[in-house]
C-alpha cells in the first residue's frame, strides 16, 4: 500500500501543473479549476490500468482536463440562460482550440525537461524565468550560494542542458 501511495503522488505530482493549467487557460476561477483537478484525477484513478502506453498519458490528460472543461462552461451557460429566463443555453461551442491544446503539451514537455535537471540547474531556471517580480541577481546568487558574476556563466549551461533535453524529448 504504501508504494501505491508513493507511486499515485509521484504521479500526481509529475503532471498536477499540466492539469490545473487547462482550466486557468478557461479561464476558470481557483476554486473552479481544482474542482475540475479533482474530477480529472478521479478519472485518472478509475483508467490509470486501462491505459496501455505511458507515453500516452500527458495527452490523455490533456483531453480528459479539456472534456471536463468544455462541459463546466457548458453546465454554466444552462445554468446561465436558465436564470435569465431563456430556453435553450448558446450554442457556441467551447472545443479546445489547437493551438491552445499544443501549447498545453509543449508546456508539459518544458516541465519535464527542467525537472531532468540538476537541482541547482532546477532552481537557477525557476528564479531565472518564472518568478515574477524576477529577483535581482545578487538575492539569486546569495540563494544558491555562488558568485553574482557567475550566474551567467551558470544560466548558459543549465540553459544548454535544457535545450539538448527538449531536442531528445522531440521539442524543437
């Protein structure tokens, strides 16, 4: 039992970025998307031994997480034409748009790219470039325990251990 435990929140843990971002993409509030959060892993829990390639999941979720998506807009526009005295809900329909669906998949590619990395490397690309306000590099260098002047030295390669990531992971 407890290496199922380890392995659901290893799983879990690998791809709850993935998940919780398709809704914000809808632009769902917090409490909305970790409803849908929670509803996808459900889903994951009952199919997780139907799946047959592992490879696979990430796009599974994908669809699963959109699905999930495109019925709370759906529910809400009853919802919404109900209270406002129409019949029928809009019709416009809600599809994940392509571009969305493929940048969805291109941000779960970088975030597994960046976990591959060291941990220095690791937290030297998160404060870098995904930190807002972004730090100055003194607090950055005083974090990490190096020089300021060799951050940039450093960023360069932890940038190039990424790229040839993403290039081995097919991201180009």
């Amino acid at each position: 039992m407890q290496g199922d435990e380890e392995a659901w929140s290893a799983l879990i843990n690998k791809y709850k970025n993935l998940i919780f971002s398709i809704p914000i993409k809808y632009r769902f509030s917090q409490e909305d998307a970790a409803d849908i959060f929670q509803a996808v892993c459900a889903d994951l829990i009952s199919e997780l031994a139907k799946l047959r390639k592992p490879k696979a999941l990430a796009g599974w979720l994908i669809q699963v997480t959109s699905h999930k998506c495109i019925q709370r807009k759906r529910q809400a526009e009853r919802y919404d034409s109900q209270e406002q005295g129409f019949s029928e809900p809009a019709a416009a329909a809600h599809e994940i748009p392509e571009n969305v669906f493929l940048q969805v998949q291109a941000e779960q590619i970088l975030r597994e790219a960046i976990q591959e990395l060291s941990p220095r490397c690791r937290e030297l690309v998160r404060m870098l470039f995904f930190e807002h306000p972004s730090r100055p590099y003194q607090q950055i260098a005083e974090q990490l325990g190096i020089a300021t002047g060799s951050i940039g030295f450093i960023r360069g390669r932890c940038l190039e251990k990424l790229r040839r990531r993403l290039e081995k992971m097919g991201f180009e």
